[in-house]
C-alpha cells in the first residue's frame, strides 16, 4: 500500500513550485516493514555535508628544490663515465656533507630541548664571530618538568630525570611528501672539526629501513675544551645502532642507502652551560677500518666472530 505522506508531498510540488524543499524530504522517505509486513515506522535518510571540491596547493620552494635534484640525477645518468658523480666519489679521499659559511646554511637544521616538554633547558644555533661556524649553545638544566615531579610516596618508583639538547639536520622532502636518503656510499669514516667546551656530546645517525623500523647509530665526542679546534674521525664500524633508546644485542653495519639525518645530543647529566662551534661534518676513506662491516661481535655465534679464533 502506497504511503499517503509521499503521496501528498508529491503532488504538492508538482502544484506549488516552491515546495521543492518538501520534494526532496519525500525522496529521502523511506518505508520500514517487519517481517510480518505491516508498516513500523519511517526514517528519513541523513544527508551528506557537501564538500567542496579543494584545490591543488603546490609548495613552490620545495618543487624547486625537487626539480633540480631531478635534473641533477637525469643529467647524471646520461653524462659519459668520467663526469658521473657517484664514480667522483670513488676517488675522493673525503667529501664535505655541512659547513657554515653562509646563514643560510643553518636552515637546514632544528633544535629541541627538554623545554619543548615543560623542561627548563635552552639552545640555540647560530654563526660565530667570524662567520664562518656554527656555534651552538645554551644551558642545561636538570630541574624536573611539572608532570614529572616526584612522588611523596617513600614507596612509588623515582626515576631519573636529566635535561637534553640536540641539534639535527632537517631531512629533505621531496614535492611527494617523500624522504630522500643521504648517500653514505664510497666512504667509511665521519670526519667532524670542532671546538668544545670539555663535556661530551653524542653523533647520531638516523636511519630510515622503512615499515616503520628505524635505528639510530651513535658514538661519543669527547671535547678538549679550549681554543683549539680538533678533528674528531668516527668510522662506520664504530657507531652502536639502538633502537629506541636500548642497545641492540646483535650489532648491524649501517644501511649506507637509507640514513636520513645527523643530530649532535647532549644529555650528560652536567647541569650548566654549554658551547659547541661546528666548522664541518665531513666524509673520509680511511683504508685502516672495513667498510662494509661492524666491529663489535655477535653474542650469539659460539666464537667471537672478530677474534680470529
């Protein structure tokens, strides 16, 4: 049996054009029967908000960018043999990665502290006197964040809190929101020229496997402190991979495809000021160290496997 509602609404707007709004509730009435097939009710179906149509932001800088790294790599994959640039490398002796000549050239990197989660720690980045460096400076605070304080319990657990700085390098994004890896290929040691202040200071690499599995590889810079600069060599061999924040017990060389940033941490416990002057980040071939291993051994073959035994 036809519902006399749809049926009047219908008719309504086939007389008085500006019931057309009533038209279209009868299109969205719908008639509900039981199993039995007599009448239970009707439900008007809920409308869609509409959406309109967004348009296609181009982040012009970043498409630049993007497009002259697309040209480098065509460019160089049809040039004859001896201008290609990843056979150049082959017979660099080093490569620098970052210097500081320019203040552009801080752009490509970002701080963070334990102020960023209620801590009271500060830094900050910028060219020294002589404008060829980076100084990187502030001044660490151990002083617990408020939501970290701890308990009046005698009982509850009073885990340690120290404050923290780092620096670390922005990883390029291409137009397509897409990661491009550094290219660690051709050499085997990281060579830094620094000037510190005596504490010591943590080289991170960050390293991208994908499906969501990421180490980092880390090694410690100790600083003399002073006026005088030195050069601090770190081979690939050398870097501990952790992940998220724990050690790994079986140690992996480093995928030289897929490393993605460095970061310079400090978090030794010392509360006070801090200075670091970068002059570059650099990378060497040093023919004293392997280059597609690790040196630390595997705990879970029977022998040492670098013991030669």
């Amino acid at each position: 049996m036809a519902n006399p509602l749809v049926w009047v609404l219908h008719s309504a707007g086939r007389r008085f054009p500006s019931l057309t709004a009533a038209r279209r509730i009868s299109t969205g009435l719908r008639l509900m029967q039981n199993d039995e097939g007599d009448e239970s009710g009707i439900t008007v179906k809920k409308e869609t908000p509409h959406k309109p149509p967004q348009r296609l932001a181009i982040h012009w800088p970043k498409f630049r960018q993007s497009w002259k790294h697309i040209q480098f790599d065509i460019k160089n994959r049809f040039s004859p043999m001896k201008k290609q640039q990843h056979l150049k490398r082959l017979t660099k002796e080093d490569h620098v990665v970052y210097y500081f000549r320019n203040p552009d050239d801080l752009r490509y990197w970002y701080l963070m502290t334990d102020e960023d989660i209620g801590g009271y720690s500060w830094s900050e980045l910028r060219q020294s006197k002589n404008e060829m460096t980076a100084l990187f400076r502030g001044y660490l605070s151990n002083r617990r964040p408020r939501d970290r304080l701890l308990s009046e319990d005698p009982l509850a657990e009073r885990p340690r809190f120290s404050g923290f700085a780092f620096m670390e390098t922005k990883p390029f994004i291409t137009v397509l929101d897409k990661v491009e890896f550094m290219s660690f290929i051709g050499f085997n040691v990281i060579k830094l020229r620094i000037r510190g202040d005596g504490r010591k200071y943590m080289l991170e690499a960050h390293c991208d496997l994908g499906l969501g599995y990421n180490l980092m590889y880390t090694a410690p810079v100790h600083t003399n402190g002073g006026p005088l600069w030195q050069e601090v060599k770190i081979p690939y061999c050398k870097l501990i991979a952790s992940k998220k924040s724990g050690l790994l017990s079986k140690q992996s060389p480093m995928d030289l495809h897929k490393m993605t940033n460095f970061r310079f941490l400090l978090n030794d416990g010392i509360e006070g000021p801090f200075q670091l002057e970068i002059d570059y980040i650099a990378f060497e071939r040093d023919y004293n160290f392997p280059f597609e291993d690790n040196d630390y051994y595997d705990p879970w073959l029977p022998i040492n496997s670098n013991s030669g035994g």
